[in-house]
C-alpha cells in the first residue's frame, strides 16, 4: 500500500456545504420518501433564479 494516507483519514469529511443550498431552510419532510420540503421564501428565490438565468 501507500505511504501517504492522508485521503483515506479524509474520506469521511463531506465535499459539499449544504448549508446553503435551497433544502437548508426545511418547513416539511414528505412522510414516506422523507423529501425536504422548502419554506415558501426559498421556492421563490429558486424560481426566480431560475427566470433569470434562462437562455
């Protein structure tokens, strides 16, 4: 194996911020799927974003 096992100690440690992506601001889980439901805010910041960045 390898010396340097720096990526294993680190495989653990998420990639990802999801602090602030759309599903941080969760009103609702759907019951059964468990599917983040945002608050009405981030459904409106999402679709706008959405309009402007349209082609």
């Amino acid at each position: 194996m390898a010396k340097n096992r720096t990526k294993e100690k680190h495989m653990a440690r998420p990639v990802e911020e999801h602090n602030t992506a759309a599903w941080a601001n969760i009103e609702e889980l759907q019951p059964v799927s468990r599917v983040p439901i945002p608050n009405e805010t981030q459904v409106k910041n999402a679709k706008e974003w959405v309009d402007t960045n349209q082609k």
